[in-house]
C-alpha cells in the first residue's frame, strides 16, 4: 500500500469540505444528527441513568420498541455515512446519486457488521468456556484466566476496528461481496495501524471535550432563560451539531486516507 499522511489527508479535507459545505451538512444533519437527538429523547430515563452511573445497578430492562429504534436508528446513520462518503470519493455526484449508491451498497456493509459481530461473538464465546472449564479446575486459575483472555478478546476487538477503519468508503467505492470487502479494508490499513489508532483517540477526545462544551455552554443559556427542560434540550442539540460538524470531517478524512492507500 502507499504510505499514508494524516497531514496531507487533513489538508484535502479542509479544502473539500470548504467547496461541498452545501451538499455534506444537510446530509449530515439529516441522517446522523438527527437519528441520534430522536434516540437520545426516546432513551428511557432508567437507562439513561444506567449509562450515566453504569457501576450503581444492574443494565435496567428495555422496552422492545427501544431496541427496535436503536437498531434502525444505526442502520440511517450506516447509511448517511455511505452517501457522505459517496460525495467524497466521487467528486461532482449529486446527492440524488449518492444516495442511491448508498442505499444500494447498505446491505454490503450491513453484511459486513454481522459477519464481524459472528466472530467477534465466537471468539467471546470461546474465551468464556475456555474460563468456565480452568474455573473447574480451581476458581482462581479460572478467574485469572477468564481476565486474561477478556483483556485479549477487547485488545483483539480494537484492532480489528481499526484494520476496518476504511471499510465504509471500500464498499462505497467497489462492487465487491461482503467477504472481498472485508479482505480489501483489512489489506488497505497494512502497516498503518498506529498512526490510525492515533486519528481515531484523537478525533474521539476532540469530538467528546468539544460536544462537552457546546453542551454546558448552550444549556447553561437556555436554562438561564427557560429553566432546566429547555437546558437539557438545547444542550444536547448543540452537541449534537458540533458532533456531527467533526464527524463530517472525519469522514472525509478518512476518504482521503482511503485514496492515499488505494493508489499503492
């Protein structure tokens, strides 16, 4: 693969989304912002407590409806990602187009994630009976090797996520199958994994301590103003705006950096 610059991809970012600004943030608002804030207002109160303090309590029940919008919640902001990364690879698209292109390869990538959430799942699966078997032999060789293997199921689940990293904008920009696309991601980040993970922690840090802000900042004004109901919903939709200004950034970054590998 050819050598990948963070720097160089940033660049071109900065200078594309300047030009598209009118054709990405729409789309962004609409289907990654927007998903997320309805989410974020169904979000039972018990649960958001949870989530809040996850040590205190048990994980609190569900409603199946909840579930239900979570998951096609995920499955618009999959495919926003898709269009977004249509308009960024394929200079001069309408939107029009990128969302037919995307909602053409959704499947692609919606095979993808369950192919790789069944392995995760199996090698999960095979660290607890492997723990569950030492464990009757003696508990504490059992719990010792149920947090070993744990800390290798986590590590293992990192890596894989940033060795996929591109797979988003590989199966935009191809017509390959659910394995081909998985094989072609995993083969573009060869020899840059650090400098991936680098992007991803520093991306996270900056999108959550920026979100943080716009949320205290906003809410502290519209508390002031309406009082606390008003407060939580400005807060979150101004974190929601500035999450979805970086993510957009992010995505076309790593347009950039799937350019950069693809020409080696």
């Amino acid at each position: 693969m050819a050598a990948v610059s963070i720097g160089k991809a940033w660049e071109e970012a900065v200078a594309f989304v300047a030009r598209e600004a009118s054709l990405l943030f729409p789309v962004a608002l609409l289907f990654l912002a927007l998903p997320g804030l309805i989410l974020q207002e169904m979000t039972p109160p018990q649960l958001a407590e949870w989530m809040a303090n996850p040590q205190r309590t048990g994980l609190p029940d569900i409603p199946p409806g909840f579930a239900l919008a979570t998951l096609l919640g995920v499955v618009i902001i999959w495919f926003g990602s898709l269009t977004l990364f249509a308009l960024a690879l394929r200079p001069g698209i309408s939107v029009g187009e990128a969302l037919r292109l995307g909602f053409a390869r959704l499947p692609v990538l919606l095979g993808t994630a369950l192919l790789a959430m069944f392995l995760i799942g199996g090698l999960m699966l095979a660290a607890i009976l492997v723990a569950v078997l030492a464990s009757l032999v003696s508990e504490s060789v059992g719990t010792s090797i149920g947090a070993i293997l744990g800390a290798f199921v986590g590590g293992a689940t990192i890596f894989a996520s940033v060795r996929l990293m591109l797979l988003n904008p590989a199966v935009i920009d191809g017509n390959q199958g659910v394995v081909r696309s998985l094989r072609h991601a995993w083969a573009l980040t060869r020899g840059c994994f650090w400098r991936l993970l680098g992007f991803i922690i520093l991306i996270t840090l900056l999108s959550g301590i920026a979100s943080m802000a716009a949320q205290t900042i906003f809410g502290a004004l519209a508390g002031l103003a309406a009082g606390p109901e008003a407060a939580r919903l400005v807060g979150g939709v101004a974190s929601a705006a500035v999450s979805t200004v970086i993510q957009v950034y992010m995505l076309v970054m790593l347009a950039r950096i799937y350019r950069q590998a693809s020409a080696g």
